[in-house]
C-alpha cells in the first residue's frame, strides 16, 4: 500500500511540475508573441519612413530636374542672345 501512495504522490508531483511548465511556456509564448507584435510594428515604422523618404528624393529629383531644365533654357535664351548681338555687331 506504501508503494501505491508513493506512486499516487509522485504521479502529483509530476503532473504539478509539468502544469508549472506548462504555465511558464505559455508565459514564454505570450512574451514572444509581444516581441513579435513589437517587431511588426516596428517595421511597418521603418516602412513608412522608408517610403517617406522614397517620396522627398523623388521630389527632390524633381525640383534638380526642374533646375537643369530652367539652367539649359537660360543658357539657350544666353546663346541666342549672343548670337543676335555678334549677328548685329557684323552687319554694322
């Protein structure tokens, strides 16, 4: 009889330690899934500055195309102008 409570203790013992566990890997899986929500939100931050920053260098490019095109009219207008004036210049 001694040995059949024996067992019926360490059978306790085990399914008390095996539900501790099981308690502390449902912590650990709670602690994880946080990290993981945390790690998400995190990259969807990265992701949004990411294509902010997409958007100013596209503008940017915008604006320096912008500038190389009033640069080349300007140089052109220069051009013509200069030509007119030697042109003048000859036929005097």
């Amino acid at each position: 009889m001694n040995r059949i409570k024996t067992s019926g203790d360490d059978f306790f013992e085990e399914l008390s330690r095996v539900r501790a566990l099981n308690v502390a890997l449902e912590a650990q899986l709670q602690r994880k899934h946080e990290e993981k929500i945390g790690l998400q939100e995190e990259i969807a931050a990265l992701k949004r500055a990411f294509t902010a920053d997409i958007f100013q260098l596209l503008a940017a490019n915008e604006l320096a195309q912008e500038k190389v095109r009033l640069s080349e009219a300007a140089l052109h207008a220069e051009i013509l102008h200069n030509r007119e004036q030697h042109h003048s210049e000859l036929s005097r």
